[in-house]
C-alpha cells in the first residue's frame, strides 16, 4: 500500500487485538468457492454471496466492465473467447493466491462470448481476516488472471478497425 502508513501486530495482522492462534486469523481448509468461464451474464450478487465468510472481516470485491472506448478510439463490439485449459489456469491462479493469503472464500467467474459496452466481462472476490489482507489478494487474484488465464479480447473499433488483446 504505497504512501499509506500502517501499523501491524506481532503476526503482522494490521490488527492490535488479533490472536494469531485463532483459527478465523488463518485461510479456510477449502476457501475457492466458485471459479467459471460463462457464456452468460455475469452475477455481482452470486460472486459475493460465495465469498461470505463468518471469520472474514474484510471482503473485497472486483467487477470489470466493457467500457465504450480503448487507446481513444471508440469500441463498436468487443468479444471474449478462451482457450479449453482457462478453466485449469483460473483454478492454478486461485490456488496461489490461497496459499499466498489467509483466504477465507474465493471467488471468480469471466465472461466469454459477444459483450455489450457496460456488460460484466469478469466478477472476483476474496474474503480475509483482516481489510488488507482482502484488498492485496483480490489484487492478486485478478492481474494473475488477465496475465495467466488464456482469456483473449477481440475489439472493433467504430472506425472499422480491430485489435485482439491478450493473445
């Protein structure tokens, strides 16, 4: 958290109050609770509903959004296609971010197929202990996927050009 000041306890909670011994300040036994690459649209509601935790005292929560230009030119149509493994690689990069992180619940599902300008593309979310400790693994969690997951973008641009992104 670059220019914040934080202070962390002996475990390094962020927490004074924490007891590091108390199951709740670890990951769960099986924290990935939802992982999917659909053809249909995407749930903010569903994603959050499986990350809720009774130990998590912070979730955090990431939703990406078809935006109507990039590189300032318009977007006329944008798709989504994966290759078959994305299912495979989304669940290795949810499986680093729990051994990384005191996950309580994960979640995260990508859209593939035709999008519209504002529809969901991708919904993650990651429940913790602890705000901080949430915010990082979300973080985590969702540039390991557009970096890692083989998810390719192909936009058409409003002036007949197009551009495929992440191949």
């Amino acid at each position: 958290m670059t220019g914040m000041a934080q202070t962390y306890d002996a475990a390094g909670t962020g927490d004074q109050g924490a007891r590091p011994d108390h199951p709740g300040e670890r990951g769960a036994k099986d924290p990935i609770r939802l992982l999917g690459i659909r053809e249909t649209p995407l749930s903010v509601d569903e994603v959050f509903t499986a990350v809720g935790d009774d130990a998590a005292g912070g979730t955090a929560l990431f939703v990406g959004t078809v935006r109507d230009h990039d590189g300032g030119v318009d977007v006329a149509r944008l798709g989504y296609s994966s290759h078959p493994s994305a299912e495979a690689e989304l669940r290795r990069v949810a499986e680093k971010v729990v051994a990384d992180y005191p996950v309580r619940a994960l979640a995260a599902v990508h859209r593939v197929g035709d999008l519209e300008v504002g529809d969901l593309a991708v919904v993650v979310a990651v429940s913790c202990p602890h705000r901080a400790e949430a915010f990082d693994a979300c973080r985590k969690l969702i540039d390991d996927l557009k970096h890692e997951v083989p998810i390719w973008k192909h936009q058409t641009f409003s002036d007949g050009s197009e551009e495929w992104v992440g191949v």
